[in-house]
C-alpha cells in the first residue's frame, strides 16, 4: 500500500505542477513533495518494522493532499496571480548599526540561557561535556516536563527572528560573485547563526534545525522568484537535497556525540522520524479512538491558549500516546491528517487542508506582489508549520501557541525596526523590468 500511496502523492504533486504552470513555489506541489519524500522513507522503514499499511490511511492522505491542491486552485481563481516585478538588483536596505545591537542583545540571552540550561542538567547529575549536558537537559525536558521559564521562552523568540532577518538580507544582498566570500563578508549574520545553532544544541530539542532548513529554502526560492520571474524545478531539488543533506549531517554528528555510534542506528532513526507518522497513522487508525470534544487535536494550541485565560476551558494533552509497530519500534507522530480525522471524521480531512492550501497560496502571491523583508520572513517562517504536515497539525495547532504568537510579534517588530519605509529607489525600483503575467 505503501508504493499505492507514493504513486498517489506523486500525482497530487503532477496535478499541482500542471495546474499552476510549473510554479515550484507552489504549496500544494512543496507539500506533496514533503509527503513523497516521507512515503520513501517509510517503505524503506517499514522493511523492518512489518506494518501493513491499510487503504484507508492511503485514502486519508490522499485526499487530504488534493483539498490542499483544490483550495491553492480556488485562491488562484479568485485572486490571479498578481504581477511579478523581475530585477538582479532588487534588495533592500536595512540598519547594520541596529542590527549589530540587536546581535548583542541576542548575545547577552544567550549567556543567560546557557546559565538556565546549566541550572537544569546539574539538578540531573553530573555533566562533564557538551553531549551530556545536551542528553540530561532532554531528559529533564521530555521525560519530566522540566520548563526552562517564560523569560527563556521569548528569548529562543527573539534569537529566532533576529537570525531570520539577518539570513534574509544576507541572500537578498547577493548580487554576483563567490558565494562563500559574500556569505563571510556578512560577519553580523554568522555570529547570529552561529548563536542561533548553540542554542538549539543547548536546548535538547531538534525542530530548530528543521525550522531553519524550511525557513531558508523558501527564503532562497522567494528570492530568486524575485529576481528570475520564474524558478526552475532543478533550483529546488538542488537546494532541497543540499538542506536535507545537511540536516542529516547534523542529526548524525548529535546522535554520535550522544552516544548513537553505531551509523545504522542514526539513519534508522532519521527514516523512522521522516517516515515514521505515515505508517504510525495506519495503525493508529486500526487501534487508536477519535477525540472526546471539538477540536482537541486540531486545535489544541488555541484551547491551551484560552485555558491560560479561562481555566475552566479544556485543552487536553500535548502530545499523543506511542503506538508500537510490529518489530516493537513505536512512533507517536502521525501527521496532521490524525487530528483533523480524529475531530472532524472525512470533513475535517476535505475542508481543513482546503482552508490551509488556499491561505497558503493567497498569502504567497501577495508576497510575490508586495516583496518585503517583514512578509517574506514572515511567510518563510510560517511555512514551516505547513511543512510540518507531514508529522503534526502545527499548521492549525502550534501557530495559536503563546510562543508562536511571540515569535510572530518579533519578526514584525524587529522588521519595522530594521528596515527604513523610505527606501533608495535605485535600489527599490527595477533597473531592468519586465512585468510577468503568470
């Protein structure tokens, strides 16, 4: 069932790339293209774990991925595809003076974070190295609901956006030239990332590389739309590999520093993570119970949110329950599609996907429209929740958080510190222009 589902999700990434004229920005052809991805891990996973995957986790999926479709297909219709201004030399200016405070205030958490994280393993037990420190620190958090604090949380908010908008202007500024020599002439946006990647080492956890992975292929292809008119599919598969390829690097040097040597067991566990909630979806299908009240998967980052408020509203648990393969392995992601068919049956799986790919596709041609620094790190960042399809509903679930909420106070705050409204029109008007109408 499984080739049944790849062949599938491959159609729905055909339907999207006919439909829109090969527009490879498109989230519905990116979303398919996550779940392709996912379906080959997952049979390659599946070898071991022998779950027979059943047709109506198939179908699930399936339709899921074509209401996303289907919505990017309305909102198109409705709203066109806007007018597309090409340019080589369309960037934007923006305070490298404001900016180098913002990186010593980044600086400043961070010290202060390392303290707080330093704080939580010693109350775990000894750490005499980095790794230790990383693997006490997941115990604490994961396994004994250990919270780093409040003031912590806006902080890893607040690095977050700084360090976006600082990769943002770095590949918006490329013009020509050695790409390495302009990636090390922009030393303020290095040391924001270097402190970005040390505190998410610090911090135990592991979407923060997957968060920047999304974050910075969209930013590139959003730029290079900008600048080209129109991407070929080659600038995304090269660009997707490359991130992929890295990001399996990372997770492999983290699994052996934690103590994961043996090199089957870290690619193991990066294709049970990138295929795992496929099949974890089919069995929970067959064992597994739909919610008790409304929303409570789909829409657990807003009832948490309102039962902040009013405690006498019910937000249920974060996380779900594992369920265990046939080999003993287990898993407890499932995708998003879990949470819209626990709480709304096949409603939830043809109209939720359908409202998602249509404000996906709506917020990205008026980004493509209006090109600014605030709505593109905006919607680069936001994507990653959309991405995360393939494992949670984040994208109805986690973007109602406090924390998401925060982070999307900061990109616009520290954008609208950043970037002058009166821009240089030599650099804000194309030279060279020619309008497209896709």
């Amino acid at each position: 069932m499984l080739i049944v589902l790849l062949v599938a999700v491959l159609l729905c990434a055909l339907l999207a790339l006919v439909l829109f004229k090969m527009d490879v920005l498109s989230p519905s052809f990116l979303i398919s293209g996550v779940f392709a991805f996912g379906t080959v891990m997952a049979i390659i996973g599946n070898i071991n774990w022998g779950v027979e995957v059943s047709l109506k986790a198939v179908l699930i999926i399936f339709l899921g991925l074509l209401s996303i479709v289907f919505g990017e297909f309305f909102a198109r219709k409705l709203f066109g595809s806007g007018k597309v201004y090409y340019s080589k030399t369309y960037y934007f200016e923006y305070s490298r003076k404001l900016y180098f405070v913002l990186l010593i205030i980044q600086f400043v958490l961070t010290v202060l974070y390392f303290r707080r994280i330093m704080s939580i393993a010693s109350s775990m037990g000894e750490t005499t190295n980095i790794w230790t420190l990383v693997m006490r620190i997941r115990v604490a958090t994961i396994n004994q609901g250990e919270k780093v604090g409040t003031f912590f949380s806006i902080f890893g908010n607040i690095s977050t956006a700084i360090t976006f908008y600082g990769i943002f202007f770095l590949i918006n500024s490329y013009e020509n030239g050695s790409v390495l020599k302009h990636i090390f002439k922009n030393k303020l946006a290095l040391l924001s990332l270097t402190l970005y990647f040390f505190s998410q080492l610090i911090s135990g956890a592991r979407n923060g590389y997957i968060l920047f992975a999304v974050f910075l292929l969209i930013t590139l292809l959003l730029c290079l739309k900008k600048r080209k008119g129109r991407i070929h599919i080659f600038h995304l598969l090269f660009f997707g590999a490359l991130l992929i390829s890295i990001v399996f690097v990372v997770f492999s040097i983290i699994g052996v520093g934690m103590g994961k040597t043996a090199e089957t067991k870290i690619v193991d566990e990066l294709v049970r993570y990138s295929g795992g909630s496929i099949v974890g979806l089919s069995v929970w299908l067959d064992t597994g119970e739909p919610s008790s009240f409304f929303g409570q998967e789909s829409f657990w980052g807003l009832r948490h949110l309102l039962h902040m408020v009013f405690p006498s509203v019910f937000d249920g648990p974060e996380f779900y329950e594992a369920v265990t393969f046939t080999n003993s392995s287990g898993i407890n992601i499932f995708t998003g599609f879990r949470a819209f068919y626990s709480d709304f049956s096949y409603f939830g799986i043809l109209i939720i996907p359908f409202l998602v790919g249509f404000i996906y596709s709506f917020s990205l041609k008026k980004i493509i429209t209006k090109y600014h620094p605030i709505s593109v790190v905006l919607y680069s960042y936001m994507f990653y929740f959309f991405v995360n399809l393939l494992f949670a509903p984040s994208v109805t679930s986690d973007l109602f958080t406090s924390s998401q909420i925060s982070t999307i106070f900061w990109i616009i705050v520290i954008g609208f510190v950043l970037v002058p409204k009166k821009q240089n029109a030599e650099n804000r008007l194309p030279l060279m222009a020619r309008v497209l109408n896709e």
